[in-house]
C-alpha cells in the first residue's frame, strides 16, 4: 500500500507545470490572489518559486498589465513590444526604460533609454503623431485607459524608401474584487507602413475578459480580429487616418458585444437549457393536477374544497 502511495506523488516538474497553468489561467487582475492559494496548497517555497518564475511574466505580458514608475514620471506597459530583455521595457513616450519584478508586479527601477534603442528620427516622427492621436481616443474613450506606439520593425530607417512597422498596444482595466468583479480591455494594432505601394494596413487583435465571482463563478474571455488599409501620407495625416480606423473597428466591436448582452436572455441562456426533461415529454405547465406531487400537496393545503 505504501509502495502504491510512493508511486501516486506527483513529481516536482509535474507540480511545476500545474503551478504554472493556475497560475496563467487567472482571470484578469488576480493572479495575486490565485499565487497565493496555489502557494497554500503546494506548501514548498521551491516548486512555488520555480512556478511563479516562469508563469507572472508570460502573464504580465498576455495581460498588458500596467505598473506606475517609481518617479511617477508615467506609467509603463509591460509587453513584449517593449521588452529589451527579460525584465526591462521600454517607454518610447518617455524615451525610459523600466526595470520589473515580474512576482511582485512592481517598476523598481527607471533609466534613461539608450540612443539604439530608440527609433531613427524619421520613424520618430510617425510613431509620436501616431501616439499623439491614440493618446487622445484612450482618454476619451477608456477609463483609466493606458496607451503605446511602439516601432517594432525598421527602426533605424532614415528617410523614405523604407519599410516600416509601429504597434499600438491599449490596455483598460477595472479591478473591484470587493465587488466581486474584474474585467480588462487589450488591443494591440499592428500598423504595417509599405514605401512602395504606399498604403498602410492596419490588422488589430482585440481581446475582452471579464470575471464575476459573487456566489458563482462566470466569466467571459473573447477575442476579435479585424483588418483594414489607409494610404500612406505625412506622419499627421497617417496618425489622424489610423486612429479613426481603431475608433471605427474598437466602437463597433463594443456595439456587438453589447448587442449579444441583450440578447442572452431570450437566446444564449435559454440554448443552454434542456429542450426536454429526461422523460422526453414537455412539461403540461396547463395541467399539472396529474402529478401525485401535486394532488398531494393540494391535499395537504386544502386547495379545491
């Protein structure tokens, strides 16, 4: 019997990787939370660490998570955009770079950008009109919204004739666990500029999670994709061009996930019911008499006479 319980015991690895996918499973804004049981329950600060390790940076990053800078100078999008290694992100409005503690999801440290790790002057100028215009929308639009124009292919390119691309990452959050809710917004546009056609596509990812957890546990995790072109103009023009395209795409997103709320009633909710009991037959709401629950409840109650 003791040879069959020896055989049973999971092995570190095996604990590590089930750490793992708790821990990247958490719902939006509580990863915090979901460590510490998981911590409880492994009750071994090694497989914890190990886990944890591993697991809060490919959270962070999957969650566009945001950190306030120690100097309060801004705050920073830990993303993998901006990731110049392991635990360093760079700002690009700020031309900083903060350094992250992944476990403690805190900016410990902030040093100025170096200059190869900016963009060219050239690409400068596109990526901070653009930044400009998506910096107005998310603070029209999102609450508590934080934004990024990031250059992530052809930096270095000094002047037309070249190829370019920028990201632009938007990340809204709502955190309220004593109301039992959580919920975030990440999109992230990738904003191909092409020389020689001059156009610009535009491809955009959306994702919405949503987690209400008071006496139940439902949530919603969807994602969209979308695509759309423009003409490659003066980085102005681009930047007012792109952003009435996020605008576009981003409200009518909103719109049909709103739309299906209302509809949840009278479709989703009722599909997940059984269309018949177990005895194949619809219940005679018109003559419920026939049941002997009934006739003996109307008995006892005296219902009739």
């Amino acid at each position: 019997m003791a040879e069959e319980e020896e055989e049973s015991e999971l092995s570190e690895k095996q604990k590590v990787e089930i750490a793992k996918w708790f821990l990247l499973n958490s719902p939006p804004g509580e990863i915090q939370y979901v460590a510490k049981d998981v911590k409880s329950i492994l009750n071994d600060d090694g497989v914890f660490n190990e886990a944890a390790s591993e697991a809060f940076p490919l959270y962070n990053k999957s969650h566009f998570i945001v950190l306030p800078m120690p100097d309060r100078s801004g705050d920073v999008l830990v993303t993998s955009f901006g990731e110049l290694e392991d635990n360093a992100f760079l700002d690009p409005r700020t031309a900083q770079v903060a350094i992250v503690d992944h476990v403690k999801q805190v900016c410990e440290v902030v040093r100025p950008a170096l200059d190869e790790e900016l963009a060219s002057a050239y690409i400068e100028e596109f990526r901070f009109s653009l930044d400009a215009e998506i910096l107005k929308y998310v603070e029209e639009v999102y609450p508590k919204g934080v934004c990024s124009v990031y250059c992530v292919n052809g930096k270095d390119a000094e002047g037309p004739g070249f190829d370019f691309e920028l990201a632009v990452v938007i990340s809204a959050s709502r955190h309220s666990p004593q109301n039992f809710c959580n919920g975030s917004w990440c999109s992230v546009w990738n904003i191909d500029f092409k020389d020689e056609q001059q156009t610009v596509e535009v491809k955009g990812k959306l994702q919405v999670g949503a987690h209400y957890f008071e006496e139940g546990n439902v949530q919603l995790d969807t994602k969209h994709e979308c695509k759309d072109a423009t003409l490659f103009q003066a980085p102005e023009d681009c930047a007012l061009a792109i952003s009435s395209i996020i605008r576009h795409h981003e409200t009518e997103y909103l719109a049909s996930l709103e739309a299906s709320y209302l509809n949840l009633p009278d479709s989703t909710f009722k599909d997940l019911r059984r269309k018949l009991p177990v005895t194949r037959t619809l219940f005679p709401w018109h003559n419920t008499l026939q049941f002997s629950l009934t006739r003996d409840i109307s008995k006892e109650l005296g219902i009739g006479k």
